[in-house]
C-alpha cells in the first residue's frame, strides 16, 4: 500500500465501458508514481481476477454499472478488501454522489474534469485522503438549489414521494393548511431558482435533482 512518496502505487481501473477504462489508463499513464495493473468490466471481475485482498492500492471503479448491482454494495466491497476507492462517474444526482461517500469511496471525481485532475485524485487517494465531491460539472448550467428550510425539506420528501397532503400532516403532526402552504413556499422557491415545479411531478424530479429523495428504481441496499 501506501508506503514511501516515491513507491509506485498500483491502480485497477472498473468501468464497463472499455473506452472509459483506456482513457483512465492514458490519463494516468503519465504518472511515474501510478502504475495501472489492469482495466475490469466490474467489481466482480476484479476480484475474481486479482482475488478479494487489496487488488490494488486505488481501485478507479464506476458509480453506477448496468449490471443492476447495488453501488452502495460495490463500492463497499472494494473498500473492504483494503483498496482506496475513487468513485468515477457521469451521476450527478447528489443523493448518489453522497451514496458514494458514505459507502467509503475517498473521492467522487466526474468524468468532465481535465486528465490532470484525475492523476491529482488518484494520488491523493492513495496517500488516504478523503477528498469528497472533486468539483467538476456537476450540475448543468445555471443550476441553482433552493434553500429550504428543515420543515420545508420534510415536506417535500413526503409530499412528493406521493403522499397527499392529509397524510403529510398527520406524519409531522402540523394541519393540513400548514401542509399546503409549506407546499406553495417550495414551488415559489424553486420558481425563483429558475426551476419551476409547478406540478406533483415537477417536485418530484426536483427533490430526485437535489438528492431529498432517491432516482426512480434505485436499490441503495
């Protein structure tokens, strides 16, 4: 693992797209500290092939395969076997980016940052240093988040996962008017933020946007 500054460290690259695998390679080609032991198709093929005890000092892996395997789980597993993970990805739903984190990746790099940022990443994460969201393109142009209040947030969670408003109001203890209002104070708030959600869908695929609540179909277990 991480020993003297001048050690090589040992990077597995995991995307199911070849391309993606060979341009990580390149990137990191020009890294004299970095040394790539192989590109992988998934987890499970990167364990298979370099068996489940440190396959590598960074394992370069992506966020969401289309396997239908949990990434919560993937990544965790990587972690477990004592490898640095860098959660390499094109998401940018924060609830998975947050995912990410919590599952032990160091760093979440997007895939839009230039080479050298990558190299940079890598490194740091084989030092052991968490790094968090590496800024990138992570939001489209001009995005802009509300800001909400923690009752306003409860709301929305509830409200737009599909519970009517009687509901709402018996769950966080407050009237049915109050419930209505919070409503109207979030669609003014995200109108003013250029992202109007003006229907129940609408609030729905913000709160999916600013990570209230999880993409459609997601398995976090």
């Amino acid at each position: 693992m991480a020993g003297t500054a001048s050690a090589q460290m040992s990077v597995a690259v995991v995307d199911h797209h070849p391309v993606v695998v060979l341009g990580v390679e390149r990137c990191l080609a020009s890294a004299p500290d970095l040394s790539v032991v192989g590109g992988y198709t998934s987890v499970r093929e990167l364990l298979a092939s370099r068996g489940v005890e440190h396959p590598a000092d960074v394992v370069v892996a992506e966020l969401t395969p289309p396997d239908g395997t949990s990434p919560q789980r993937n990544l965790s597993t990587l972690a477990e076997t004592g490898a640095r993970v860098v959660a390499f990805t094109a998401e940018r739903s924060p609830y998975l980016l947050d995912l990410a984190l919590a599952a032990g990746a160091l760093a979440v790099v997007h895939k839009t940052v230039p080479p050298e940022v990558l190299v940079r990443s890598v490194r740091a994460a084989a030092r052991g240093q968490h790094q968090g969201v590496v800024p990138g393109n992570l939001a489209p142009a001009g995005w802009s988040a509300p800001l909400l209040s923690p009752r306003e947030r409860q709301t929305l969670e509830l409200y737009a996962a599909g519970e009517k408003s009687e509901r709402v109001a018996q769950r966080l203890g407050i009237s049915r008017e109050t419930v209505n209002d919070y409503v109207g104070r979030i669609r003014g708030k995200y109108r003013m933020a250029g992202r109007p959600a003006d229907t129940k869908v609408d609030l729905y695929k913000r709160a999916v946007e600013d990570g209230i609540l999880p993409p459609p179909g997601e398995n976090v277990g």
